[in-house]
C-alpha cells in the first residue's frame, strides 16, 4: 500500500493540472521530444530513454542516459449544432443550436526516462509517460450543452515502464517492458442521460476518480543490412480498475481498459548523416467496450455502464508515421515528420463525442537538437495539427446535426545527458 500511495503521488504530480497532447484518438503522437520530432516514426531508431514508450528493445541501443523534458501543448475544439425543433418530441434529445468552444486550451505535461549499461550485452531502465486528448470543458451558459449545466471530461493517463533489454548479436535486441499505469477521470453536465443509464447515480459530477493497472510490452530492434533498421513493439491490453464513480457511464460498471498497440518500423540511413523513418502503428479501440461500442443503437437496449452498454463507437485506428533526420554537425541536429490516421469517430457517433471530439487526422511537426558536449544536449520541438471536421446527425434528434471542429499545436524541450 504505501508503494500504491507513492506511486499515486507521483502520478498526480506528473499529471497535474491536467493534460491533452497531441492525438491519435487519445494516445500520443509519439513520446519525447526527439521521437515527437520525427512524428513519433521511431521504431526502428531510438535515441533517448524514452524510447520504451515505443519499442522497449531501442533501450539496448542508447547506452547510459537520462532524459527530462515538458510539452506544451494547445488544442483548439468546439462544435456546432444547427436544425431542432420547437417542440421535441418524446423520447428525443435535440440541442440547443449554435457554436460552443471548449474552454481549457493550454496544458503542460512532462516526462522522463533513464537507462544503464549492465554488462555489454543488458541494459535496465524506466521510462515515464502521459496520455491524453479527452479533455473537455462547454460553458453552462443557458443550461450548457446537455441541459444539465458545465459540461466535459477530463481523461488523464500516466505509464511506468521499467524495462530491460538484450543485445543477443551486435545489432539485434529484444526489451520487455512491464507496464504500471494509472488514470484518472471526471465528468461533469451528463445528469440529463440518467434515463439512460443503469445506475444514474454515478453518471455525471461524482469529481475524480482514480484506477490502476498493468499490462506489458515487448520488442526488437536491430540491423537489417548496412543501412537499414527494423523495429516491431506489441502491447498488451492494460488491464485497469473500474471507475466506481462512473459505473453508470462506461459499459461493464466503469470499465476502462486501454487497447492493445502493434507498431512497426523501418529507417533507412542510405543518404549520408541522413535517416528517413517510417512507422506503421495500428491500435484497437473497438475492443474496450466503453470506448468502442456504438451509442446508438446500444442507447436503446443496453444502458450506459451496462456489460455491452453505449459507449462512443470509436473505430480502430492506422497511422502512418514518416520521419527525417539530418546530422549537420557533431553539434547540430535536424528533424521532421508527418503523421496521418483516419480519425476514430464514425458520423453517426457525434453526439457522444462532443465530450472526445478526438477527429485530428494529420500532424506536422520539426525539431532539433544542440549538443554542448558530448554528455549534454537540449532538444526542442513543434507540431502542428490541422483543423478537422466531422458532421453527422444527431442520434436521438432527428433532423438535427453536429459539427466537431478541433486543431492543435505545441512546443516540447528536454534535456539530456549521457554518463
């Protein structure tokens, strides 16, 4: 327990004062600065000791190292109704038309990660990262969005990763990472669905409750011919505790697992003091009931926190990750990247989703290092992600449709140094 309790502190330290980064769905576009600033097309090619957020196995090639840095990240969302009725009929849920923003627009959240030699062939370290992306808050003005004043949810997801790895031939390595995690989550302004959930009780404004959970992930990494890397990583689906204060929201009395990831990479290096990285990561939403099941038709015939209740019909996600590095010099180094991935949202799901309005689709992002030794250096970058919409009609008001807008961009810097 006071492992838990220390853990917990850490988590919320970390964490706090809230968080949302730049997205596929809700995970990241890639952990640290450096990866970040090849749009996370890392892979086959790790280069600090954040890299067990991606492939565990890059640990046994990035030598005795510690890494510290922040992302500051700003996400633009709103949405837009238009269409409705005087009169609702029975049994319909129309909304108020207009334009409504989301408020909270500007988060800090940092990582770190350190790694060490054992021997020339093992390397033990840990690595600690966030998630996040659900994080929304509509104005209670006018009874705000679903009649039942401010709403939104707050999503927060902290990894600890103690990971080891193995260099079993000079350019071949394994790593397997033991994954803790923690999350935390509160709603607020869903009062008006207690027709529709199985325990209204613990629907909405029950404030933040907390769960942890475990899982792990695996992978190689090594030389396919001289100027060629591979890289494959699988995660398991982290199995998390229920949030008991939301077991009328999420299906299964709060259940809220994360979905399993399979990611795999080439970076080809054929181009003196060049590499180019392409990553190829797949992640199963539609398998976590609370986030992939659809809201309507469940709405109907299987309650909010019922086993097989709504959820926010969240798809399967493809990204495509491509990235470039250039070595200028001993002392300066340059990076790119692009990001692309269908949005998880089908159109018939905007209702829901106005609380994860997570449609970002492409990314953009340039970085850089500076080294002021050989043991010292400070890496930065910047992303862009462009505006994206999705319309649909409302599910349960005929006649009526949503519009969710959202675009994002920040800044990330870190430090680090070699031992």
């Amino acid at each position: 327990m006071r492992l838990k309790n220390l853990f917990s502190i850490l988590a919320m330290t970390i964490l706090m004062p809230g968080q949302a980064l730049a997205t596929n769905g809700y995970f990241k576009l890639g952990y640290g600065t450096i990866s970040s600033g090849m749009a996370g097309a890392t892979t086959a090619l790790s280069q600090d000791s954040i890299a067990a957020a991606t492939n565990p196995a890059g640990m046994a090639f990035i030598g005795n190292r510690v890494d510290g840095g922040v992302e500051l990240f700003s996400p633009r969302r709103e949405f837009t109704v238009e269409g409705g009725v005087a009169e609702p009929p029975e049994g319909t849920f129309y909304l108020a038309p207009g334009t409504r923003k989301s408020r909270n627009n500007l988060f800090a959240i940092p990582h770190f990660g350190v790694n060490r030699q054992v021997g020339n062939d093992h390397a033990l370290g840990i690595s600690i990262f966030a998630n996040g992306g659900m994080n929304t808050e509509y104005s209670g003005e006018n009874g705000g969005v679903f009649g039942a004043g401010t709403a939104g949810v707050n999503l927060e997801q902290l990894f600890i990763a103690p990971t080891w790895s193995w260099k079993f031939a000079d350019n071949q390595a394994i790593g397997f990472s033991p994954m803790i995690a923690y999350q935390r989550f509160k709603a607020e302004g869903l009062a008006s669905f207690g027709a529709f959930s199985a325990n209204p009780d613990a629907l909405s404004n029950q404030g933040t409750d907390e769960a942890w959970g475990y899982g792990f992930q695996i992978g190689w990494q090594g030389e396919l011919s001289e100027n060629l890397r591979g890289g494959l990583s699988w995660r398991t689906i982290l199995e998390m505790e229920e949030f008991n204060k939301y077991e009328g929201l999420f299906a299964k009395q709060g259940d809220f697992d994360m979905p399993q990831m399979f990611t795999a990479g080439l970076a080809w290096s054929g181009i003196e003091d060049h590499w180019i990285a392409i990553d190829l990561q797949h992640i199963r939403y539609s398998e976590i009931n609370s986030v992939g099941n659809p809201f309507q038709p469940n709405i109907q015939t299987a309650r909010l926190g019922d086993d097989d209740g709504a959820g926010f019909g969240w798809d399967d996600m493809t990204i495509v990750k491509l990235g470039w590095q250039w070595q200028q010099s001993n002392a300066h180094t340059w990076r790119a990247g692009v990001s692309y991935g269908n949005q998880p949202i089908p159109d018939e799901e905007v209702l829901f989703n106005i609380l994860a309005p997570a449609v970002p689709e492409w990314h953009f992002t340039g970085g850089f290092t500076h080294r002021f030794s050989e043991d010292l250096e400070v890496s930065g970058m910047a992303f862009y992600t462009p505006e994206e919409k999705l319309k649909g009609e409302n599910p349960l008001g005929p006649g009526q449709t949503i519009e969710l807008s959202m675009y994002q961009f920040g800044l990330s810097a870190s430090l680090g140094y070699t031992f």
